[in-house]
C-alpha cells in the first residue's frame, strides 16, 4: 500500500467519454498569481461511501485546467474521476494562461473502501487477470502462430473502432524473421507486467535498455487507451527517440485474455505513423507448440476428381440447367497458391484484386449452362449474350465459345481467356459450396487466380 499511497495512479475511468465532449473555446488572458487559483475537488460520499467518486471543478476564470491525477490528466472545467482502491492519493492542479503554467499546492485525499465495479470491465481481466492478480506480457518476434513481428505500421489516426470495423489501414506488417533490425532478440527476454493486486501497478524487465521499472497503469476501457506512470511499455531502443510521447493514452488496437496490441505516435522526422507494438502473454508465449512441420496439405476440393460426365453434370445442376453468380457477397475471389487460397471474404483482397468496379458488375452478372446443346448464357451487369461451350474432362476444363466467364475493363485480373479451369469443387456439396473457376495460372510459382461461383 506505501506505493499506492505515495503514487497517484488507481484506477480512474472517466464517466465521460472524451468522443462525446465538444471542444472549449477559451479565452486565455494573464497568468494569474497562485493564491488566485480556484478550484474544488468533491468527494462524493454519496455515490461511494468510501470516497471512491471525486469531481473535480475548476472555479479559475480565463483558464485552461489541468488536472492531473497520476495516471491520467485532464482539461475539462469539470470532470469526475473514480478510484477503486483504498489509500492515500495526491490530485495536482495546475491553470495555463497566455502567458505560462501556475501549479496550485497539491490536494491529499483518503479513499477508506475498495470498489472493485471500476474495474469490471472486461478489458481489465484481460490485462491483468482481474483483480489480486497480474499477467506478464512480451513482445511477439514471431514464431507463435500470432504476430509475424513485434511491431506494425499503421495509419496515424488508427483506432480501436477503425481495427474492429475492418476499416484498418495497415502500411506494413514487418515480420522479424526478415528484419532483425527491428529490435535485439535479447528482448525476448525482456517483460511488463499489469497487476491489480491492491493497486493497478506496473513493472518492466528492459534487456536492451538496461531498466527494470515500477510504475501505476491507468486503461481507459471506454476511450480503449491506456496511461502508464513511472514506467513505459515495453519497446525496441532504437525505436525510443522517434516518438514523444511514450505514456499518455496509447491507443489499444487489440486486447484479449493472449493477444494485445498499442499504438504510439511516431513524431521524428521520418513522418506521422502509428507504431503498433505486439505483445502476447507470457504464459501463451511460454506454452505454445508449434503445429508439425512439413508440407502444407491443399485446400479441401482443390484438384478435384471427376468420373464420366459428372463435371458437365455439376455446372448443368440436377435438372440439366443451372445459374451460377460470383460470390460477391462471400468471398468473390482468391489467389491459390500450391494448393492454398488465403482469402476469408472480399475484404480480404480489396482492392488490389477484389474493388468497386468488380462489385458493381459481379451483383448484377450470371452465367446458365444447359446440357442439352451444350448452350450458355451469359448476362454481364445486364447484357445478355450466348453460344455454346464444351468441356475437357481430362484436365476439368471449360471453354466458352467466343466469350469469356466475366469481364472487367477497370482491372488487370479481368479474365484474358475463353477456357477456365475447375480449380476447387466438392461434388455433392456444389449447392452449398460452389465452384472455384481459375482463369490465370502462373506455372513457375503454381499459383492460380480464382473466381468463386455460387448456385443462382
């Protein structure tokens, strides 16, 4: 508790969400004298028997407040804070005017009761096990089936909303296997640890920097930030000049109970980025089997076998005719490589392959095989055509006559060929499943470019 007391740090969450505050206007005149300071920090008894609820009021005229509580600060005239464990706790209070900084005496305040409810949150398990526990947490170098490196780029404005709104706007993922530079692999031994055993404290074991630190921890589970105080999240040294501010409201990408992911602001030079640093638990890193190495087994359907007729009999359907439309909606296409695709969704390739143009063309374009005469047609965004095509059973090839599958002016991955293969299929399934239809092939990297079709 000697720490706790002497260390302002507790657990504060703000009731209000600083996305829901407007931005004040202030007028800022003369730097007033200190004895003109005026300010009120409330205990509110009556939300919290123990004290554990505090507002603070700024009562200064023509001033910017600036309130700082340890682990956190504020400019608001008036906020509330909450502190969840009991002790001693020091509240500063400082005003900015035009012409500088006065800081007020520093107020002592006594909170007598635990109240474990601020930290209920989820995301407060996940970092520190809950409360009377702590979790250990290093950086991933890669080799745990998570992260490929310790550290990604990403857009400078990124937020939790943007990563889990598939909004993301990653510039690059090193993975450290390809640049050791990045940081030492001494670091893997290096630690940071969040605990919530009387207090939200924090220690770091730093090789590289030669540190090991003790500190407070503030996570702002609405805001998804977090503050730390008298310690730093673990980081590459080299990385350390490059950005200002290394404490106040990092920005949290990614946190469950084995993965967690915070962004720093990079300020030098090299231009506005955020540093996402990559950390898994220790007691997943210290655990984790690597699956059995070898050759990687293809795709389920890739390469698939057909008896006597039964291709034909698959993209004609049941009853000798059958639509088929690009999955737009799922996963449109893929890049099959060795046997493996890669995408989950069109998300996933927007928009180097999969892009507007595509989207626009694919939700109003089918194509109908018929058995009898060997017929098709093809409705392209609302253009009908039609003729025949034929199949090649020995290879699972089907070639439109005079035509192509689906075209696409606006992008390179538009289909160059009149015969495409049946890369992926699952006889029996095709309703549910679909049909993978390559249409360009790289031989010296086995790869295949893929459209997916789904039963009309």
């Amino acid at each position: 508790m000697k720490l706790l007391r002497n260390v302002l740090g507790v657990l504060i969450v703000s009731l209000l969400a600083l996305s829901a505050c407007k931005k004040d206007t202030y007028s800022l005149g003369d730097l007033p004298a200190k004895a003109d300071l005026k300010f009120e920090i409330i205990q509110d008894k009556s939300v919290d028997a123990g004290g554990n609820t505090i507002i603070l009021i700024n009562k200064t005229p023509g001033i910017v407040p600036i309130w700082d509580y340890g682990t956190g600060k504020s400019n608001r005239e008036r906020d509330t804070i909450h502190i969840a464990f009991q002790g001693n706790y020091t509240i500063k209070f400082a005003a900015m005017a035009g012409a500088g900084i006065v800081e007020a005496d520093p107020v002592n305040i006594s909170v007598t009761q635990d109240n474990l409810n601020y930290v209920s949150d989820p995301m407060w398990f996940d970092l520190t096990g809950g409360p009377g526990k702590e979790k250990t947490w290093v950086l991933d170098l890669g080799g745990h089936g998570i992260f490929d490196g310790p550290v990604y780029y990403y857009a400078p404005a990124m937020t939790w909303v943007n990563f889990h709104n598939d909004t993301a706007d990653q510039w690059w993922a090193p993975a450290w296997k390809d640049n050791t530079w990045i940081i030492p692999e001494a670091d893997k031994a290096s630690t940071m640890t969040f605990s919530l055993i009387g207090g939200p404290y924090m220690k770091t074991h730093k090789v590289t920097e030669g540190v090991n630190e003790s500190g407070t921890f503030f996570l702002n589970a609405d805001g998804k930030t977090l503050t730390t105080s008298g310690a730093t999240i673990l980081r590459s040294k080299d990385f350390i000049a490059n950005a200002a501010n290394w404490n106040t409201n990092l920005v949290i990408l990614t946190l469950t109970e084995n993965q967690l992911q915070v962004g720093v602001r990079r300020t030098n030079s090299e231009g506005d980025c955020l540093y996402v640093w990559n950390f898994i638990s220790k007691t997943y890193a210290d655990g984790y089997v690597p699956p059995p190495s070898g050759p990687k087994l293809p795709d389920e359907g890739y390469a698939p076998q057909f008896g006597a007729g039964e291709l034909l009999t698959m993209i004609t359907g049941p009853t000798g005719f059958q639509s088929w439309q690009l999955d737009a909606a799922g996963n449109p296409i893929d890049w099959i490589g060795a046997g493996n695709g890669w995408t989950a969704d069109a998300k996933s390739s927007w928009d180097w392959g999969w892009n507007q143009a595509w989207d626009d063309i694919a939700r109003n374009s089918w194509i109908r095989f018929e058995k009898n005469g060997m017929k098709y047609f093809r409705n392209q965004n609302g253009a009908l055509s039609s003729g025949t095509f034929s199949v090649n059973e020995a290879t699972n090839e089907v070639t439109l006559i005079n035509n192509k599958l689906i075209e696409n002016t606006a992008s390179s991955l538009s289909p160059a060929s009149s015969t495409f293969k049946v890369v992926k299929a699952f006889p029996g399934e095709a309703a549910s499943r679909g049909i993978w239809f390559g249409t360009a092939y790289v031989a010296e990297k086995d790869e295949w470019f893929v459209f997916h079709y789904t039963m009309q």
